[in-house]
C-alpha cells in the first residue's frame, strides 16, 4: 500500500519534472547567452507565467471570466443556436424556402480568385439568409442571392439581394423609377451588421439622391441611421448613400459572359433581354474568356441625370421649342447605352485573369479553369467564372477609384514675418577704412 507520505513525494517530483521541462522549452526557444548563468532568472520568470486560477473551458486552460463577460458569451450562443435553426412554420413544420442561390457553392468558386469569405463565414452567410427569406416570406421574394460586404469604420455591412414583384411610384415622384422594373430600383436590398441579428431593409432610390452620392465621399460608419455629415450638404441618412452605391457599383460592375443574355428575334429592340437557353452550349472557351469582348454588363447603365433611361421628348408645338430642344441637347450630350454592352468603350477599367487548367475540353464541363474578371474603377468588385456559372460579388468601402478627397483642402497657413533682431552695432576696422577712403 502506498503511504501518503511516498504519494507526495509523487506528486512534488511530477512537478519539479513538470518545472524542469518548461524551463528546457523556454531555453530552447529564446536561446540565452549563458543558460547555466541565468538559470535562476528563467525558473523565475517561468514561474510568474503560469497561470492564475484557472477555469477549464473545452479542454483548453483559461482565466476565470467575469459575469459580464459570461453574460455576452451566453448571448452570443443563443444567437448562434437561432442562426443555425432551421425555419420552421408555427405548427413546428420545416418552412422549405425557394429562389435563394447556394452561396456557400458560390464561395468555392471565389475561392481560386482569392476573394470571399473563409467556410464557417461563409456558412453563417447561408443560414441568416435563410433566416431572411423565411421572415421576408410575405414579399414574395422570386429570387435572393448574396451581394457583398461594404466595409465600415464602426461596423461592416453584409448586403443581400432580392428580386420582388413590381411596385408602384410614389406619389409626387415623376422620375422615380418602379421597383421591379429594369433601373435603379429593378432589386430590394437588405443589409445587416450581425448575421445572428436582423436585416434591413433599404430604401428604394431616387434619381436626385444617386446625382447627389456622386458629389460626395465618405466612409461608412455601420449605423443606417447616422446623419451624413459632408461637404456639399447631404439630405439624407447613410441608409440613402448606402443603397446610392450599391445602385452605381451595380451598374457598373455586374457582369455575365458573352452569350448568356439574349434578346428575342421577334421582340421589339427596346424589350428587356432574358436568359438564354442555350448558353451551356455556347460557352467560350477559356482563352476567349481572358478577352474583355467576351463579358458584357447585365445591369442598365445609369445616365447622368439618376435614371436608367431618357424621358419621351414631346412634340414640339411652338410653345415648348426651348424645352425641346434642351431636351434634345441633354440627351445628345449623354445618351442612353444598351444593357447588353461590351467592356471594350465602356469608359471603365477592368483586369482578367485566369487560374486552374485552362485546356479546351470537348465537353465545356470537363474545364477547371476559372476566370475572375476584377474592376479597378471600383475596387473589391469581380466577377468569377468557371464553366458556365459566373458569381458577382463585391467587398469594399463602397467607394469610386480616382474621386477627389473627402473634403477640400484647406489653404497652407500663413506664414509669419521674420523676427526684427533690432540695432546692431558696426563691425570694428569700417570707420577707419571709410576715413581713409574719404581722404583719397
């Protein structure tokens, strides 16, 4: 039987070992001068590193916390358990929810052009969309995809996009263009800070409030209701500039390979391209796609004015002549692009580049090669392709390359004048040189 004397002395030499075994670490990996030397000072300062009164938390040693601290952690569980949950109705049934693009396949794609978010991310981005679209039921959401991430000093912006039945203008608003209708407005927006919390819901566009975002430059601060404090003056919260950006980076950088949108034959030119059928076989191989003529914008492009298209000018009837020919200049001046333009002459800046294995396959599928398509007019926005699935994404501080500053420079000070030293006496020997000079 072993006495309680010899179960000590057991327990001591494990620690002296224990002791002796972290002193070795600690001398290996800091490599002293004179170890035998300093052997003393190291034991002390390996002694002072252990830790104090410890909790055990998932098998790793960690101080003990406090209750505001144990508080937010039981917080932050609850929120991830409603994250994780799957929708269910009130009778406790599975809600199955439709029109909502797998992002976390999306992600995989972005992943070899270097961008997107790392897996459990991108995961808590599926299921607070998830979330989303089960509380949005009611809207009739047909279609719900991830937009992106705006960056922001105080908090970031998670964006998703919708696509709603068509709306109706508000009164009062003749240049407003309707929700769910090809323009500014064609998509509802939503925008959370927590993927765990709420989303919401943006604020349809003006033409004014986009013809406005462009005089101004300013960082997000995360707070939809924030007041824009700027120059020139701004009317309007962060939520009006927020969705104003998201409408301009969309214009301009929402992309889709050559082929994939399509006019009807029979229609008339001014009708909306769909989606075509057939695009799976008529995908351009990948040294096609490092071309800028094999991508085209999918988005309308938006005018100088805020809209999307040019207002019906009226006959002239000799009361309007200058109206209509006013009209007339402005359009001349700006005028209208076709949705389905090309890179080349779109007056932005765009890179491509490819990576995987770029070989031409008889069978599109087969191709692993992947095409990112990355816009330098408006940094953090791409387009990624592989086979015949392309993703936009975009993840940035939802500013325009090239803009001015924040706020004008103000003018250098002004500088002051030279200290006045006074009197000062004449050198000695010039009073003689100058009586001798006189006397010549």
């Amino acid at each position: 039987m072993v006495s309680v004397e010899d179960e000590r002395t057991f327990l001591k030499n494990e620690q002296v070992l224990d002791h002796l075994g972290k002193l070795v670490d600690r001398v290996i990996s800091e490599k002293p001068k004179d170890a035998f030397a300093l052997v003393e000072v190291i034991s002390r300062l390996v002694k002072n590193a252990l830790p104090s009164p410890a909790v055990q938390t998932c098998g790793a040693v960690a101080k003990a916390a406090t209750p505001e601290e144990e508080d937010a952690v039981t917080q932050y569980v609850k929120k991830t358990r409603q994250l994780d949950a799957v929708p269910r109705d009130e009778g406790g049934e599975v809600v199955a929810v439709s029109g909502m693009t797998d992002f976390v396949e999306e992600a995989e794609i972005l992943s070899w052009a270097g961008v997107g978010f790392a897996e459990l991310e991108s995961y808590k981005i599926m299921c607070s969309m998830r979330n989303l679209a089960k509380k949005e039921a009611d809207a009739s959401i047909s279609k719900l995809r991830f937009w992106g991430k705006i960056l922001g000093t105080g908090a970031d912006y998670f964006v998703a996009e919708a696509m709603c039945p068509e709306g109706e203008s508000p009164e009062g608003e003749e240049d407003f263009e309707a929700p769910g209708t090809p323009g500014v407005n064609q998509y509802t927006y939503y925008v959370t800070t927590d993927l765990a919390g709420d989303w919401q819901r943006l604020p349809h566009i003006k033409p004014r409030e986009i013809v406005a975002s462009r005089l101004i430059k300013r960082l997000f601060s995360g707070d939809t209701m924030s007041k824009v404090i700027t120059h020139p003056f701004y009317d309007g919260t962060e939520a009006v500039v927020l969705r104003a950006q998201i409408a301009r980076i969309n214009a301009d950088t929402a992309l889709c390979i050559k082929g994939f949108l399509k006019r009807d034959e029979e229609g008339e030119p001014t009708d909306p391209p769909a989606e075509n059928a057939e695009f799976t076989k008529e995908v351009p191989p990948p040294p096609e796609l490092l071309k800028p003529a094999s991508w085209t914008h999918m988005q309308p492009h938006i005018l100088k004015h805020g809209r999307t298209t040019h207002k019906e000018i009226p006959e002239a009837d000799g009361e309007n002549d200058a109206e209509v020919a006013k009209m007339k200049e402005e359009q001349d001046a700006d005028p209208s692009k076709d949705l389905i333009r090309g890179l080349v002459g779109d007056k932005l800046t765009w890179t491509i580049k490819q990576t995987g294995d770029p070989t031409v396959y008889a069978n599109p599928s087969h191709s692993t090669c992947v095409s990112c398509v990355r816009s330098l007019t408006w940094p953090g926005a791409v387009c990624v392709a592989r086979g015949a699935r392309f993703v936009n994404f975009y993840v940035g501080y939802g500013l325009q390359a090239g803009e001015p500053d924040f706020f004008p420079p103000a003018p250098p000070d002004v500088q002051d004048e030279p200290a006045d030293d006074g009197e000062q006496l004449q050198p000695p020997g010039t009073e003689e040189e100058e009586a001798v000079a006189t006397e010549e």
